[in-house]
C-alpha cells in the first residue's frame, strides 16, 4: 500500500518487483505458482508494480501450455493458467528477476550451477515462504494422480502467501529508501 501510494505521489519511476517460479518442465509446478501468485497480486492491487513469470530448468516442453490436470484443478479453485506457456531459464533470467523461486532440492541445484555469483542471493525454495505448511519442496504431480496436483495447489497458496508479503515488505523498504536523504 505504501509503495503505491508513494508511488502515485511522487511519480518517479520506482523499480517493480519481480519473481520468477521454476521447477522442472514449466508445465505444472511453476506455472500454477505463477498463476496463483499473479492472481493473489492482481487482487491486492499490484499488478503494475510486481511482474511474474514461470520456466523449467529443462526445455522438454518448449511454448506449451501447462498441463491439462494443473489447469483443471486450478481453475476449480478461479485460477487461469490458460495464457501461460513454458520456457527454459535464460541466464538474462538471474539479473532480471528479484526472487527467483524453485519448486525443489534438484531444482536449487541446477540453477544454483547456472547462476552466476552476484545472483546467487535471489535463489530461494519456494515453500520458505510457507506459513501453515512444512513442507521443504512442491512435489512433482505429474506422474501422480488427482491427490498431487491439489497438494501442489494447498503448498503453493500458502507459500504464496507469505511471499506477498515478504514481496510487500521489499517495495516498502525500497520505497523508504527512494525517500530518505542519503547524508
């Protein structure tokens, strides 16, 4: 709330917010991160200010769309993840995003080998940010059945959660320090 008001009265250009989800393929995971993150933004007003985006550490599945059963079960509970496509990480990924979010322990790995060391600080498991749940990863639903993809949706809801306002702490101090006068 403070960033957008500060924002809207100062009308500086004040540098968004970014997260990036990744898990493996792009197809299940990281894209119902993505669509439960947007739509939990969009709903608090922060659309403009925070950008969202998903990928896979693999390039199995290349501008295809996330899996039927993510996109079914998702959208029982008003999620779209319709308009999302899957993509591999990009190397330009790690300076462009402020959180980049892993679904797993061999996710972190894979991309902790291709980040470079000045972003390293910005790779982060997703489910810390899990406030009801204890759960270290976001399993992979995909060779599972109905049961996986909801537990996928409980984990990524709360994970998201707490990262909003984690993400709404962020702009706070940044817009704080766009205001104090540097002695």
């Amino acid at each position: 709330m403070l960033y957008r008001q500060l924002h809207k009265r100062i009308h500086c250009p004040m540098k968004n917010y970014s997260v990036l989800f990744v898990c493996l393929g792009n197809i299940c995971r990281s894209p119902t991160a993505h669509g439960v993150f947007r739509h939990l933004i969009s709903g608090h007003g922060l659309s403009d200010a925070v950008t969202v985006d998903s990928a896979g550490t693999s390039n199995y599945h290349p501008n295809s769309p996330p899996d039927a059963r993510s996109q079914v079960h998702a959208a029982r509970r008003g999620y779209d993840l319709s308009d999302l496509r899957a993509r591999q990480i990009e190397a330009a990924d790690f300076e462009k995003f402020d959180l980049v979010l892993v679904m797993d322990w061999d996710n972190l790995a894979q991309v902790k080998q291709s980040c470079p060391p000045e972003f390293q600080h910005k790779l982060r498991r997703f489910t810390e940010f899990c406030q009801q749940f204890d759960s270290a990863v976001v399993p992979d639903p995909y060779f599972g059945g109905e049961a996986g993809f909801e537990e996928v949706l409980d984990l990524v809801e709360d994970a998201s959660t707490g990262l909003l306002q984690h993400v709404k702490r962020q702009m706070s101090q940044a817009a704080k320090e766009v205001l104090t006068p540097r002695s």
